[in-house]
C-alpha cells in the first residue's frame, strides 16, 4: 500500500476510502473483496500467509485434487494482481531513483526524452462517458455528448505506476479489465395488505428495507489472434426486499433471488468462457477495454462464438436504455423482458454456446444453455441434454437514425410441472392447496417470443425511447428469471446535457405483467410458484413505474435515487399499492 498510496490520492481514491487502512481492518471495499475471495479459495492452505510457491502449495494436500485446484489457483491469483499492482510502481520507483530528476533539464529535453522513450496510448475521449466501453456486454453501450469533440493522449510516464522503458506484456497475459462495486439501500411504505402468503411481498419487520452490495472483478486475455478468455469474479450481500419474492416486476435486479435460496456470500465465478471470431470483411471499429473486452481493433463483419459459463441477457434482448441495472432502470421488467424465461441459475448465470453473424445493418445470434436442475436453482446436471433452453434473436438496423429492433424466441425444455395437471392433482387427492413440485417430470416445455426496440431521439443518442413486448405459452412452470406470461413496457432516458449535466441521466419507464390463465387459476387456489404465492388472488394485471436520476460524482462515482411504484403486487388488485424508496451508489474503475 506505501508504495501505490499516492497513485491512489492522485485519483482521489483515498479520500472515498476504497483502500483505506479501515477498509484493510474491516474487510470492506474492494480490498476488502479481493481479500474474501483469497481465502475463499484459499481457506485450506496452510501457506496462504506465507505467498509459498504453488508446488508447495499442491503438495501440500495432493491427496485432495479440489482442494489442490484451489490452492493452485488462488497463488495464481495472487502472483498475477500482485504483480499487475505492484510491479510497475516498483520499477518505476527503482527508475526514478536511478535517473536524474527530469525536472531539472529544460522543457526541450525533457519533451525529447519523453517523445524517444514511450508510444501514446489512446484514451476515452471526453464525449465518451466513463463506464461504457463500446460493446461491452457488461457495462453497456456507450453514449455521448454532441459538444465535446476532442481526443486526448497520455503517454507510460504519465501514468502513475508506469515505467517509460518498460517492454510491452505478451498479449496472453491477463489484463486487469475493470473493477466495481454496487450499493442498493431500498425501502418500502407500509401498504394495503389483508392478506398475505408465504411468498407474498412484505414490508413487516426486516422485510422492509434492505442493503444489497456487488463486487467484481473482471480479466481478459488475447491466447491468440481472434481468440480471448474473460473471467469474471463477483460476490453479493444482501437479501432484497421481502428476501427477493412478491412481485413479477421484482424493484432490485441485483438480488436475481440469491436470497430466497440461502447462497453463502463467498466470491464466486460469474463468467468464464473464451472467445472466437472470424472476420468477413476488411473493414474494423475500434472497441475501448472494459469487462468482458479486450481492447483493440475488430472486424464489423464476423463471424463469433463463445463458449463457457455466460450469461444469456450479454447477447440476447440487450437495449442501450434498460438493460444494466447497475446504471439503469433497477426494477426487473425494465431490465430484460420478463415474459422471457431465459436459462440461468439464481444469480443469472448458465453454461453454454452462442454463435452470432454480425453485419452492418444487422444481427443474427443463436444460444443454447443449460437449464438448472431444479426452479430457481442453483445446480446443473451436466449429463442431462432434455433440459436446455434454446434462443434466437435477429436485431435490424433499417435506418440512419440509430433505430434497433429485436426480434426473440425461445424454447425451454426439463423437468417443469404443469399448472392445469397440478390443479387436476389436487382435485382428485382431495388436497386444499396445489402444489406444482408434485408434478414436475422430464419433457415440460416452455416457448414464447419478444419484442424489444430502441429509438435515439437527440444528444447523439443519450436521449431517447425504448420498449419491449412479450408472450409465453403459460401452460407450464416458470423456471429461471420470474413469474410473467406476458408483458408490455415503454419508457425513456433523457441526456443532463441540456442543464449543464452532460454525463447525467433521467429515466422514466412504465410496465405491465400478466399471467396465462392455468398460471392465474393455479395462483387463485393456493399454489406457491417460483416467486409468487398470497394463498389466494384477486387477479389483476401487475403494473410498474421507475424513475431514477444518476448523478455523475467525478470520473469514477454515480449515486442514483429511485422510485418505484407498484399495483397489484403478485397480481393480486387486493393488495398495495407498493411504493419503494432506492438510492444506488456504484463506484468503478476502468484501465485508461
């Protein structure tokens, strides 16, 4: 820390306190989160404190190849951040105490030895808001702002921490891509609530407000021309209001139910997958480093596939307006069409491939990921191919304008029970309530379709409208993301620019959830779904309303209040209206 501290008061780090000595004690703060995940991969081994060499390591337990791949891994971690952070600044100090000080030549010999002794490196221009590397499937799309038009470049000795002679990395080695961390502090006003169930949404007790945090980390690395590995490392705290159920359109996209399901709050891999391309064409863009891509150049006609752990929602229903809850609309139905029911475990997550055709005025992609074992679960049968979900989307371009159309289908297949077969049960066993579990078996289906459009309007596209439409069959459970069959939703981001805020955002959207009439009637009688379950129901379309301001606090701070506003929570019109209270806090870091 002594030697990278006062990179990080130059930075203005210090005074947020990320990397404070209190951040160091308590555990907090990103240090705090690459230290939770150290010993979480590391817990088993003896030499953790001791940095000893991996052999040493692996030996240790070889009897244990788990506890073995852990240990390996978690020296592998160490060495590469370890080195990554402090390498440069150490040979960059060793440099400076073995050069004359360049302050002491003139202005014309220090710009010489500069210019002979280092290669620009291009950075984000300031029309280009921090946080929104172009194609990014992590962070978004990138927006800008019309009266800012210059490019700024810094040269290695400029940059804290970087020595001008040093040599250039191979490009295998991984690059530190970015790092985050999201705060959601939300509250919900006592409601209407003559009623409720086990998965009603509450706001008694400790129900009626909650903290959640998200950390990650995120590497890349270029194996070979065309061809990259991502691995992403996140961790979540929290349980969500209510403990994440009651609602369709959930208020916190962050909780992807992790709390209903008692996951530990130790680090985990979100993504680990490589990537592949093939260029078609001559013709390149430029992309900025951020999670999940590398910088440099890429083709705009290729040919792409990515195989590993992803997530469906990087490549399928994306929307520059309402698609990252980190910066965006938080509540679920303007995150993702909710009617969709993609592949994914309960923190959004599944294995799989996806291969896309990417042409100037289009898009073709096609999916397919494992479905998890159990609803809303966190495990996944490798052995099993009868419980996948397949995905296809054709995105177009017609115009000049910016305008985007997506087109979605899909198709779930695995052991989903039938809503009408669990009433039926129920019937005929004499039982008071249906119980969905008791029907699930091999070759329950789930298809439907999605509309999804985004229309910039001014400010080179930092303001304009979004929406999406979609449908499924209904017929049998839901299983992944939430309890919809059907839904509509509208909504708009408008640019700060035009109150001298440029990297400011407002956003207004309004939503409606339905459910398929099996779903409703299975509700009605008692059934307890995925999400949802007031013991009884009086059906009523469920309705949403966000609006957020993210406030842009230097380069690398964004704090967000939020409200949302909820009838018929769970459907049921004898229930709410809900009104939840939100304030976000996201601090990130992105490589220059």
């Amino acid at each position: 820390m002594g030697v990278l501290r006062p990179f990080f008061v130059q930075k203005g780090l210090l005074d947020r306190k990320l990397f404070s000595r209190e951040d160091e004690v308590e555990g907090d703060g990103m240090l705090g989160f690459l230290k939770d995940i150290f010993t979480f991969i590391c817990r088993d081994c003896s030499h953790f404190r001791g940095y000893h060499p991996v052999a040493d390591c692996v030996r240790e337990n070889s009897a244990n190849a788990v506890a073995a791949a852990k240990k390996t891994l978690c020296c592998i971690l160490m060495v590469f951040l370890v080195s990554i952070t402090m390498g440069p600044a150490l040979a960059r100090a060793a440099d400076d105490a073995a050069q004359p000080d360049v302050s002491q030549q003139s202005a014309g010999t220090a710009a010489q030895a500069t210019a002979s002794n280092s290669q620009t490196l291009a950075i984000a221009a300031p029309n280009e808001i921090p946080g929104w590397p172009e194609n990014s499937s992590v962070w978004g799309t990138p927006e800008t702002v019309e009266n800012s038009k210059t490019t700024n470049t810094i040269t290695p000795t400029q940059i804290p921490g970087c020595c001008a002679n040093s040599a250039p990395l191979p490009s295998w080695v991984p690059h530190l891509l970015g790092a985050q961390a999201n705060y959601v502090l939300q509250g919900a006003l006592p409601f209407h609530s003559p009623y409720s169930g086990p998965n009603s949404f509450s706001d008694v007790g400790g129900n009626r407000e909650d903290l959640t945090q998200v950390y990650g980390v995120y590497l890349g690395s270029q194996l070979a021309p065309g061809l990259q590995l991502y691995i992403d490392s996140e961790m979540f705290k929290g349980d969500g209001l209510s403990k994440g159920t009651g609602l369709a359109g959930y208020v916190n996209g962050d909780v992807l139910r992790a709390g209903s399901n008692g996951l530990p709050n130790d680090p985990y891999i979100a993504r680990f997958y490589l990537r592949y391309y093939y260029a078609l064409g001559t013709e390149t863009h430029k992309v900025a480093a951020g999670p999940d891509q590398l910088p440099g150049e890429e083709p705009i006609r290729r040919w792409e596939m990515k195989f590993g752990k992803l997530a469906a929602v990087d490549d399928f229903d994306l929307n520059r307006y309402a698609n990252q809850n980190r910066w965006q609309f938080m509540n679920y139905d303007f995150l993702y069409n909710t009617s969709w029911d993609y592949a994914a475990d309960t923190r959004g997550y599944s294995y799989g491939v996806v291969e896309a055709l990417y042409e100037p005025s289009w898009r073709t992609v096609l999916g397919i990921y494992l479905e998890p074992n159990t609803q809303n679960g966190a495990n996944f049968n490798f052995n099993n191919m009868n419980a996948l979900g397949y995905n296809y989307e054709i995105d177009i371009s017609p115009d000049s304008y910016g305008t985007v159309i997506r087109l979605l289908s899909f198709y779930n297949t695995g052991n989903m029970g039938n809503y009408d077969a669990a009433l039926a049960l129920a019937q005929q066993t004499g039982a008071s309530i249906p119980n969905i579990l008791a029907v699930e078996k091999p070759g329950g289906y789930e298809y439907g379709f999605g509309l999804n459009f985004e229309q910039p309007l001014a400010d080179d596209g930092a303001t304009g409208i979004f929406g999406r439409l979609g449908w499924n069959n209904g017929s049998d459970e839901n299983w992944s993301y939430t309890e919809c069959d059907e839904n509509a939703d509208i909504g708009a981001q408008i640019c700060g620019v035009h109150w001298d805020r440029p990297l400011d955002r407002v956003g207004v959207a309004f939503g409606v959830d339905g459910l398929s009439g099996p779903h409703e009637r299975y509700l009605a009688a008692g059934g307890i779904g995925m999400l949802l379950g007031d013991g009884k129901l009086s059906y009523g379309l469920e309705k949403a309303m966000e609006t957020y301001y993210r406030y842009q606090a230097g380069r690398f701070v964004q704090v967000s209040p939020d409200f949302q506003l909820i009838q018929n929570p769970g459907y049921n019109k004898a229930r709410g209206p809900v009104e939840v209270f939100g304030l976000r806090v996201r601090v990130y870091w992105l490589p220059l």
